[in-house]
C-alpha cells in the first residue's frame, strides 16, 4: 500500500485509520499484536446499533450532530500502553454532547472495552479468540455468527442506560432552553 509492505491485518489497518496513523517516526503496532485490528473489527460489528441509537437521541429542529471517527492510536499523556479506539459521538454548537468508543489496550490484548465517555460498560474477549486459546476446534458458520453476535450484545448491554444518562447531564448542565 503506498509503496509499503502490510500483512493482511496491518493492510486492513492502514486503510482503514490511513497514513496518518502510521507514520515512520512512530512505532507501529506489533506484529503478534491484534488490538488495533480488534479494536476496528469490533467497531465495525457495533458501529450500526451504535449509530442508530445515537441518532434516536438526536433531537428534532436543533443542531445536533452525530459523526464517526476512524481507528486511531492513543498515547496517553501520562505514559503508560498505547490504545487504538473507533469513536462516535452526538455533537452540536457547543461540543461533544456524548462518545461512545470501542478501545483495546495493547497490554490487555486480546480484551475489547466499550466506554460511554470515561466509563467502562462492557468488557471482555472475543469468543472466537477465547476457543482459539482454548484450544477448541472453530464451530460452524452459523454457531460462529450467533456466537459472535452474543458477544457484540454483551458488550453493548449497558451502553444505551449509560449513555442517556450521560447525554441528560450533559444537557441539563448547559443550563439553557436551546440545547
């Protein structure tokens, strides 16, 4: 891609959070590493009930905005291991009104986290990583999509509560009929 060389993980990657994401000067995601692969696979699974519901709260005849971000890297600021996150948000004049985001930590590789703003409301290892592990044999198309799609339940389980309570003290706090 670009005149660069990818493995079919790192490749998917690339053109899903672009060049700006991997750059030379810093180091790009391990090899044996798939936090930045789950963390865009999982969004991608999740992103359509996520959209929807965000935008279900979006209110009629004001500026309220829903948007996506791309996978992206985050070095957080106090040191520490670095994290890749897909981000969508209710936004309006004022700023971001609610995000929700799909993060995996490197170091928790292979765990998967939901967040509503800074709160964890779903957790937990893909399960077909988790037979993978296990040393099970794969299961079968449909066993494997209902499987997964438990999983992707799961971890959006406590999402919608978390993130209409959110959004109410996020307006409530403004203070003013227009928002």
């Amino acid at each position: 891609m670009e005149g660069r060389a990818f493995c079919r993980r790192h490749a998917r990657l690339y053109a899903s959070a672009g060049a700006a994401e991997f750059q030379v000067g810093q180091s790009l995601p391990d090899l044996d590493n798939r936090s930045p692969s789950l963390a865009d696979y999982v969004g991608d699974a999740l992103e359509p009930r996520v959209l929807q519901f965000l935008w279900s709260l979006c209110r009629p005849g004001t500026n309220d905005q829903v948007g996506s971000e791309p996978l992206r890297v985050v070095h957080p600021a106090g040191g520490g291991s670095r994290r890749w996150d897909r981000t969508w948000k209710i936004y309006d004049h004022t700023g971001v009104i609610v995000q929700v985001t799909v993060e995996a930590d490197e170091t928790r590789d292979p765990e998967v986290d939901v967040k509503v703003g800074r709160n964890t409301v779903g957790q937990g290892v893909p399960p077909w990583i988790a037979r993978r592990r296990q040393g099970l044999p794969p299961l079968g198309a449909a066993a494997d999509a209902e499987d997964r799609e438990l999983f992707y339940a799961s971890l959006w389980q406590a999402a919608p509560a978390q993130i209409v309570l959110e959004v109410e003290q996020s307006r409530s706090a403004i203070g003013y009929l227009g928002r």
